[in-house]
C-alpha cells in the first residue's frame, strides 16, 4: 500500500527540499529487504507520508524539531542500499533523505570527518587526492552508500581483512549526533560512547557527522584464484588472509556453483570450479600466485583496481553480499544468511557446514580479523529457499554447530547483529537522544512501538 505525500508538511517547512512525486516517495520508504523473502512478505508497500532532503544543519534541526512537536515518526536514510529494511518507515511520518547533507569536513594524517550523507565512493576518492590516505573499510555498496548508513546500518566489508569490522574500537572516533526533540540539541560524541549509535539503524539519534580512522592508500590489484577442490580455495585464502607480510583489502571463496552467477566475469571463471576473488597490494602479486600454486590453484584474472573501477566493476562489486545480488538476478529462489566462525576453528566449521546442507545452502566465505583481531571467517551463504520453517531449521542447526547467525529475515533490531536484548547504555542513548521514542519506530524490541494517542498528540 503507498499514499501520497501529505502536501502539509510542505506548506509547513516550505523552505526544505521536499520529495513531492508519489512514486519516488514510495521509492524512498524502501531498501534491499526484498533479499529475504520473509522481510518481503512483511515490508513491501510500507509507505512515508512525506520524504524531506537537508542540505544543512539547520535544515535537520527543522526537521527534527516539526517531528517532535507534532509527534511524527521520522526515519533516516542513507541510500537505502540496507538489506534488514532498516531504512522502511513501519508507521509512516517522515522519511529524512541525509544524501544532500554530504560535505567533507577535513582530512589530517591517519583522520578525517564528513557529513553523514557522503557517499563513500566519494569520500574515499576525496581522500586518495587530497592526502594518498584511504577508508579503512568499503562495503561492496561503497559507490551509492553513505558514511552514516554504513555506520547505522552496516558492519564493514572489503578493509574488514586488516582493520576487522567498524565495531573494533579505534575505526570510529566520533559522531556529532542531533537528539529528537521540540528544541533540538546537538551533541559530539566520542569513542565509545559515539559507538551506541552504530548498527542501531537510526533508532536511537540522528547522526551529522562522523570522524573515522584512515588507512594508508596503497596501489592494489585484483585477482581471481581457480581451485578444483573447495578445501584448498579455503586454505589458500586462509594462508592470503594470515600471511603478514601482504598486504590485503579483501579476501572472498565462492564454492562452486557460485562462481557461475557472476556472469560478467564469465571468461574467467572455468565451470565447476571453486573461486577465490583478491584485493591485494601490487607488490604482493607474485606472493599471492605462489600461495595459490602451493594450494594445486592458478590464477585466472589480474586487473588494477583503479582501472576495475574506472571501467565497470570491481571484485569488491562481485563480494559481500553484491554476490547475493549477483546470483538473484539469475535465481529468483534463492536467499541468503549472515554467519560467523570461531577463530582457529573456521575452517574445520566452513567445510562441516557445507557438507550438512550440500546443495541447499551454497557456501560463500568472507575473511576477516573479528573485534578482537583474530583472524576468521564470516559467511554470506546462499540459500535455496523452500519455506520459511525450514529456513528457521536451518538457522537452528547453525546454531548448534556453534556458528553464529546474525538473522537477516528480521527488522528488530535485538534479533539480527545485535543478538539479543540491547545492553542498558545503548538503551541510555535511546532515552537521551530520542526521548519521545519517535526515531524508526516499531524496530527496536524494548521500546514499544507509539501508541495511537501519541501519534495524534
Ligand atoms: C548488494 C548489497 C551489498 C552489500 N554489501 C555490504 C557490505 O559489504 N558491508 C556492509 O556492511 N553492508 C553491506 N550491505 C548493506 C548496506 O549496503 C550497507 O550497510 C550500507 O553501508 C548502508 O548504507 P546506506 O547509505 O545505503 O544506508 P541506508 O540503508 O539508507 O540506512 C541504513 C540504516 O542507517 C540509518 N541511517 C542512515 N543514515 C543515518 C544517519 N545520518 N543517522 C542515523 N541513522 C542513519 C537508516 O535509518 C537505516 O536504519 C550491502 C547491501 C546490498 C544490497
């Protein structure tokens, strides 16, 4: 169901950019969910009743302000590229487009800060020319994703390898945040305390700004490994993702048949085999063939990432979960989960995991360095979807196997990443920056969805 944009708000705060068109309002109430075909079933059709773009901070507080006093919902987006529909307004109110609040601040050796609303893609090439500096971290979305979705709905991505996820302290320094209220406040937060806000998808604060650790730029290349047996894919990426001396931005294994959806780098990828994709310095190049031959693997694809990126696609566009997307296109049946290993363990677990469901559940591997540093895996396997019972079979018995499963057929916020009940400071957060529980409500478990009286007060 969509409704028309309510022309009031408009005639209200006439100075803002409000979206009028019905169909890209519509447009702008929906993101990546429809991956799950359980989100899909509960989410489609969820409409805003209005869809507003700040260009400034006076711009957000207006906005933030006219929601309070008229007790209206109000939903943050990035670029609604969120696979949970964390950006999907569940009680209509306002959908608040931060895409054209987008300025670099500033960039120092090892820092800088932007406005939420830069694109990464953006962000980093303002980094590489400005000072030979880099985002630690892309998600494969880097070229439409904004820093504050990244940092309120996301978990990292190619980087994830070396400087692990955005949670591991020391990747985020700050966050100017607004609080949700009749006169709005606006509040700089650091460290630990600017990390209550990330992956709370915008339930607890509306984030301005954000200042984030940098790493060095390096020149990379991209390479495609070709192995005959999964196991040794899996360990020829291990020995890539431990070896110290390379240095590495992502490291993916796509089990066979995999390899097979990505069709536009079909030259490359001979069938019935499994691929490792690369992102690795180019000084590394004849360390990576060596591993790869040690492994009874070859190369099969060597291009600079730079003009990867120039010319169409880049491996990091084929990983993470552009690999699910890679295989919808081809597959309509298939879905997806969102798994972690135990370090030192992971391999043993990837390879007992794929031979439980051969054939149901196809295996794609992600490695990364944990929270902690350890070196691990995480995993975005493809799932041939039959029902939604067997589809919460099979997250029970990767449970039981001790591997972790951040759901990703769920918009409450406690049941996916954050797995279980929100500790009491992100709850804290809530309180202080949202205190009329207005920000993307009916996401988060602990605080109930507005009553009706509320809403109309
Ligand atoms: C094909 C595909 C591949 C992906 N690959 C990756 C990956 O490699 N790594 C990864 O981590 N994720 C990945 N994702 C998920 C998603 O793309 C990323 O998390 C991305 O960074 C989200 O950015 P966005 O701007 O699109 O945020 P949105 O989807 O618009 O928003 C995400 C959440 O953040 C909130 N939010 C947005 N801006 C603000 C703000 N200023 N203040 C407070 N809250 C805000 C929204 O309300 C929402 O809850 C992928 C998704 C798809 C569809």
């Amino acid at each position: 169901m969509t409704s028309s944009p309510s022309p009031s708000f408009a005639e209200q705060l006439p100075t803002l950019d409000w979206v009028t068109d019905a169909l890209k309002v519509a447009r702008l109430s929906q993101d990546f969910f429809w991956f799950s075909p359980v989100l899909k079933r509960q989410l489609q059709g969820l409409c805003a009743d209005g869809v507003v773009r700040p260009r400034t901070e006076d711009d957000v507080r207006q906005i933030a302000s006219f929601c309070a006093r008229n007790r209206l919902p109000l939903t943050l987006r990035g670029a609604g590229t969120g696979n949970y529909g964390q950006s999907v307004p569940l009680q209509g109110g306002i959908v608040m487009d931060m895409s054209a609040f987008n300025g670099m601040l500033w960039q120092r050796p090892g820092v800088a800060r932007a406005q939420a609303g830069i694109r990464l893609g953006d962000f980093n090439r303002l980094l590489q020319d400005g000072s030979g500096q880099e985002l630690r971290w892309l998600p494969s979305t880097y070229r439409s994703a904004t820093l504050g979705g990244l940092f309120s709905g996301g978990f990292g991505g190619a980087g994830s390898i070396t400087y692990g996820p955005l949670a591991a302290p020391g990747n985020i320094l700050g966050a100017k945040v607004m609080t949700l209220e009749e006169h709005p406040q606006v509040i700089e937060l650091r460290g630990a305390e600017a990390m209550r806000l990330h992956h709370m998808w915008g339930t607890n604060g509306i984030v301005l700004e954000i200042e984030v650790a940098l790493a060095p730029a390096h020149e990379w290349l991209e390479s495609i490994g070709v192995f005959d047996d999964f196991e040794a894919a899996l360990r020829f990426a291990d020995a890539v993702a431990r070896n110290p001396g390379l240095v590495k931005k992502e490291v993916a294994v796509l089990a066979d048949p995999i390899p097979a959806y990505l069709t536009a780098l079909k030259a490359h990828l001979p069938a019935h085999r499994h691929a490792v994709l690369l992102v690795h310095a180019a000084s590394g190049e004849s360390t990576v063939e060596a591993l790869a031959a040690a492994h009874g693997g070859a190369i099969s694809y060597r291009q600079s990432h730079a003009e990867a990126q120039a010319g169409g696609h880049t491996l990091i566009e084929y990983a993470w979960n552009h690999t699910t997307l890679h295989a919808l296109k081809v597959d309509k049946g298939l879905t997806y989960l969102q798994t972690a290993f135990i370090p030192g363990k992971h391999i043993e677990q990837v390879l007992r995991l794929k031979a439980m469901f051969e054939g149901e559940v196809l295996m794609h591997v992600e490695f990364i360095r944990n929270v902690d540093g350890h070196l691990t895996c995480t995993a975005l396997p493809l799932v041939r979807f039959t029902t939604e019972e067997r589809l919460a079979e099979i997250i029970a018995q990767h449970r039981a196997e001790q591997v972790r499963v951040n759901n990703p057929h769920t918009f409450i916020i406690e049941e996916g990443k954050q797995g279980g009940d929100l500790a009491p400071e992100l709850l804290e957060m809530k309180r202080r920056l949202d205190p009329h529980g207005l920000l993307n409500p009916g996401k988060m478990r602990a605080w109930p969805a507005l009553g009706p009286q509320e809403q109309t007060a």
